[in-house]
C-alpha cells in the first residue's frame, strides 16, 4: 500500500471513485443532487490534501485529508469494495499518523454507513458528537 498525491489531470478519477462510493449513502439521506455534489467535491478537491491509495500500481480508492500541526481531519477515506477489510484502511491511517507525527485525527462517518463507522470505532476512534446524519469520531494518540 501507497499513496500517491492526485494531480489536477486525475480529478476525473477521484469523481468517479466518489460517486461510486458514496451515491447510494447519500441518496437514502438527502437525494442525490449532481450539480450540488459536483459542487462540494470541487470546493474539497481545493480544500483538502487528496491522495490514490495504491497496491502496486493499482488505484484501490483515495484518501482527502488536512492536517494542521499535529492535528489532522480525515474528509474522506474510500477504498474500492473488493480492496475493504483487509487492514488496508488502518495502514492508510497508521501511516498519516506516522508520517505527520499526529496526536489527534477526527472524522466524520455518515450513521447510514454502519460498516464504516465500525471500522473506525475498531481502529480506536471514539465518537465524540452526533447530529442527524454523521458522527463525529477523534482518535488521540
């Protein structure tokens, strides 16, 4: 496992990734409003740190995230669905950790995903806040 920093020419690809990953989430919440999402990951693209997540030289899903001293916030963390539950996740994770030096990572988890937010609480997170449609998850080291 890798990660490799997008370039602007690979956005395409983390869109697909994206909206593979997260419509069906999204649409038992709100709808999918196209305009409105391509809106939000443009606005994040910008925002956040995005990296693929590799195995070999095989894109397996990517990563969104902003650190902050020793601080950093996980916006996203998708990994294709045959690439999942094979410790994959946690070695993203662990290796932000270690690289940045991190004592605190925070995330928020949508509540219709309960395979993710089971994941995170495995890895350690606690949830710290909820409201009606995410938890809140820190993990301090």
């Amino acid at each position: 496992m890798k990660l490799k920093l997008m370039q602007i020419h690979e956005k395409a690809l983390i869109w697909q990734i994206y909206e593979n990953a997260m419509q069906a989430h999204i649409e038992k919440i709100w709808g999918w409003d196209y305009a409105w999402q391509k809106q939000d990951f443009e606005k994040n693209i910008a925002q956040y740190t995005t990296s693929f997540i590799l195995n070999g030289d095989k894109i397996i899903g990517y990563i969104q995230y902003k650190v902050e001293g020793k601080y950093a916030y996980i916006n996203m963390l998708i990994l294709e669905p045959l690439q999942q539950s094979q410790g994959i996740g946690g070695k993203v994770l662990n290796h932000l950790i270690s690289e940045y030096k991190l004592n605190t990572v925070s995330l928020r988890c949508f509540k219709v995903n309960d395979r993710a937010f089971k994941f995170y609480l495995r890895l350690g997170f606690a949830m710290i806040a909820e409201d009606d449609n995410f938890y809140l998850l820190e993990k301090t080291l």
